[in-house]
C-alpha cells in the first residue's frame, strides 16, 4: 500500500495542503476545532511526517544545539545539576510539541559545530562566556540567549532576572514582619554575584533596613558557618539564594530557632515550584516549564520566519508564600 502523503490528509480533512501544514506543525493561526480534524485524518490515513524530505526543504534539521559549557567542567556540572534537569526536561517537551529536538553542545568556539544541519542554537547557561554567543550569532543562524549568557545579538532574549528574584524575597520578608534579612548564596564573587550584592545595597538604601549578604562557598565562612555568622549578625530572616535551604533549617535546630517563628526563610530557587525537601518552606522563581515554552515557541516561529527577530521573553518573577514566613502579629 502506498505511504500516504500530506496532500492525502488535507484531501480527507478537507482543508488545503498549507492548512494541513501548519495544523500538523503546531504552529500558523489555524484554529483548534480544524487542527484536531487534521490530526485525526492523519492519524485514520497512517500518515507520518518525513523528517529527511523537510530538511532538505528548509535547508536544517528540526534540531536546536543547546549549547551548555557547564558539561566541559564535570564539577560545574554537577553543582547545577538540578537546575540543568529541570531546564533540559522543559526544553524538551516545549521542542517535542513543535515537532523538534535538541542536541547537547558542550561549547562553540573552536569547534566545528557548523557542519550539523541546525535550526539555530539555544544558549542557557550559569556563566556563558561571550564568546560563545558571538561564535553561535557568527554563524548567522538564530540564537536563543537568557541575560546570563549576554544576550546582545541574540534571536530571542529571554530575561531571567535573579535579581529581581532577591528583591521580591526581601520585600515579602519585610512585610512578614522582618527587621534585618541576610541573604546567603554562593558564587558571589562573579559578576552575577555582584550584581545581587548590587541588588541587595539598593534595597537597603530604599528601605533603610541593614541586609547581609554572605557567601557560603567563602573561605572565611564556608557552609553552615555562613548561616551561623548571619545569625551572629543578628539577622531574624533568611533569603537562600540557589543554596540548600537544608542549611539555615540545620543551624536553626542546633540554636533552637524557629523557622516561621524566631527566623523567618525564603528559597529563591530557578522554579516557583519549589524542589527542595521541605513543603513549608516560601519559595521565590520563576514558572520555568511556562517560561521556557514562550522562548521556545518564539524561537522556532523566528527559525522558520514566521515573526521578526528579536523578540524578548521576560520570566515573571512569583512568590509563593508558605509557613516558613508566616507573617508576625
């Protein structure tokens, strides 16, 4: 029996081959009542999309090269693991749904990366250095850059304000009722840590309230001996900032301090979801599964010049409040 083809599927949904296209695509204003129709003649037909005949279409394979330095440096790697396990599902399923797939990349320059057939690079990252999106913009596909990475030429911007993260932990904690918050992070000598030290200091001088900020990957005050020298400070809140929470919860038992009651906390974590152990504790994020889907969308849409470059996807920052900053009476 001969392979159904896309002209068949339109025949038997009984819209135009383009109609059929872009309902099969996921993508083009076609509405939802018409795309379930196509899908359903498609699927009555046995039809299947011919990945090899569309890229020589469009001249690249529906694949997106993730570009991820961390995977050159094991040890980085793992520190951010749970980060990057959550990133990697949420790309995935955001690309499997406008039929495409990601391939791993551990870095750009210098490698020939250009010899795969891509639709474009994505490029996520805790420190990207800027060379590695000059390198991915040199190749005249387009990019998907967050401000992490330096995102000045990129396709689609997406914005994940850290930042701003920190400052909307701060001010639930201060209408919690907290009198001085610390804030306890790591990698605070980089220039994304200095520019939460930075946040930090504006939202002190805005609020005339004194608040701490302590590395816990510091010589002088390395792991629970940061949460201790917080507390030392006189601090009664504290902001974890992509930090196990278990450390502050930990401190607090060994001194008798009550989380939600004496010592207030926040986890300020990459997804509002929360994905530490402890249900109680507020957390501060963004929705990464949503987040990651718009800039997803927006980059295929830009691959396949469905829209103009560049479009910028911002991650709306939320606070879920939980017992561990009950507010005080």
């Amino acid at each position: 029996m001969e392979k159904p083809h896309l002209a068949d599927v339109a025949r038997e949904a009984g819209v135009s081959v383009g109609a059929a296209s872009l309902a099969l695509s996921g993508r083009g204003r076609i509405s939802e009542t018409t795309r379930e129709r196509v899908r359903q003649a498609a699927e009555r037909l046995g039809y299947a999309a011919d990945p090899v005949a569309r890229a020589m279409r469009v001249g690249h394979l529906p694949l997106v090269g993730l570009v991820i330095t961390d995977l050159a440096d094991p040890a980085d790697f793992e520190q951010w693991s749970a980060f990057w396990s959550r990133v990697l599902a949420s790309l995935s399923a955001a690309a499997a749904r406008r039929n495409h797939g990601f391939v791993l990349l551990p870095r750009l320059t210098g490698t020939p990366f250009t010899m795969v057939p891509l639709a474009g690079y994505a490029i996520i990252g805790t420190d990207v250095p800027a060379s590695e999106v000059e390198a991915a913009i040199a190749t005249g596909l387009p990019v998907l850059a967050d401000n992490l990475s330096g995102d000045a030429g990129a396709a689609v911007r997406l914005d994940f304000s850290d930042e701003a993260a920190v400052l909307a932990a701060l001010d639930h904690l201060r209408v919690a009722g907290a009198r001085r918050p610390g804030v306890l992070g790591a990698s605070l000598d980089t220039a994304w840590g200095r520019g939460i030290i930075d946040a930090c200091t504006r939202w002190t001088e805005a609020n005339g309230i004194d608040c701490p900020v302590v590395d816990v990957e510091s010589g002088a005050h390395p792991g629970e001996h940061a949460v201790d020298h917080l507390l030392d400070l006189g601090v009664d809140a504290i902001v974890t900032l992509f930090t196990d929470p278990g450390l502050p919860l930990a401190v607090a038992e060994r001194r008798n301090r009550s989380i939600g009651a004496d010592l207030l906390l926040v986890a300020v974590d990459e997804d509002v979801s929360g994905h530490h152990s402890r249900s109680d504790i507020t957390t501060v994020g963004v929705d990464l599964a949503d987040v990651i889907d718009r800039a997803v969308d927006a980059f295929i849409d830009v691959a396949e010049g469905h829209i103009d470059p560049p479009v910028d996807i911002v991650a709306v920052v939320r606070v879920e409040p939980r017992a561990s900053t009950s507010p005080r009476a």
